[in-house]
C-alpha cells in the first residue's frame, strides 16, 4: 500500500548543535530531510549505501576520494550521486538545507549509531 506523508508530521531528530534531520525510510530506500548551521563539517567517511545528495538552500563544499583527490560545491538545485563505498567529506557554507537519498536505507542513521555525526 502507498502511504502519504509530509515533512511537517516527520519527527525532528537533533543529531548535534548543528545538524538536525527528518528520516522517512522503505524497505529498499531511506530519504532525509536535512538542516545544518554554517561551518559544520561531515567528517570524511564512505558506506555501502548509494546515495543521492539535492541541495535546496546554503552550499555544500564536497570532497571526494580517500586523499579528497576531487573537490566540488553544489550550490541550491544541485544533484549529485555519490558511488557505494566512495570517501566523502562535506562542509557546510552557510545555513544549509539537503535532502539524501541512499539505498539501501542507513540502518547506522536508523538505530542512532552514527557516531562521526554525533561528536
């Protein structure tokens, strides 16, 4: 079955002081509704999960690559598609709003046991 949502009725978890985030998660596919202060870093880190990142507002400085061989800034409308196990670091300029898509869904982000997020 098909159910509705909207991102006002999606709980509002606070990762840190400067990361908070809404989570609406299938079987095969988890999306997230993202907001960061300016300046915070996600640190460097890779995963499984193919992942698609859409910024809506602010811009995102992204390092790719074990050495961060490629650097890129998406700016609001961007889309890009980060590769299953690729290194990825990130760096918030200015207030900014994402939303992330990976599959499959992050059982880490899930079950709260995302730790380089929560430092």
């Amino acid at each position: 079955m098909v159910s509705k949502l909207n991102w006002d009725s999606i709980p509002v978890e606070i990762v840190n002081p400067s990361m908070s985030r809404q989570i609406v998660s299938g079987d095969k596919l988890m999306i997230a509704r993202i907001k960061f202060k300016d300046g915070f870093i996600v640190p460097l880190h890779s995963h499984v999960h193919e992942q698609v990142t859409q910024v809506i507002s602010g811009k995102m400085r992204f390092w790719f690559g074990e050495h961060k061989e490629q650097t890129m800034v998406l700016e609001p409308g961007d889309v890009i598609v980060i590769a299953s196990n690729l290194p990825h670091e990130a760096e918030m300029i200015g207030e900014v709003e994402e939303v992330d898509t990976w599959a499959p869904p992050r059982q880490d982000w899930l079950d709260k046991t995302d730790a380089y997020l929560r430092k």
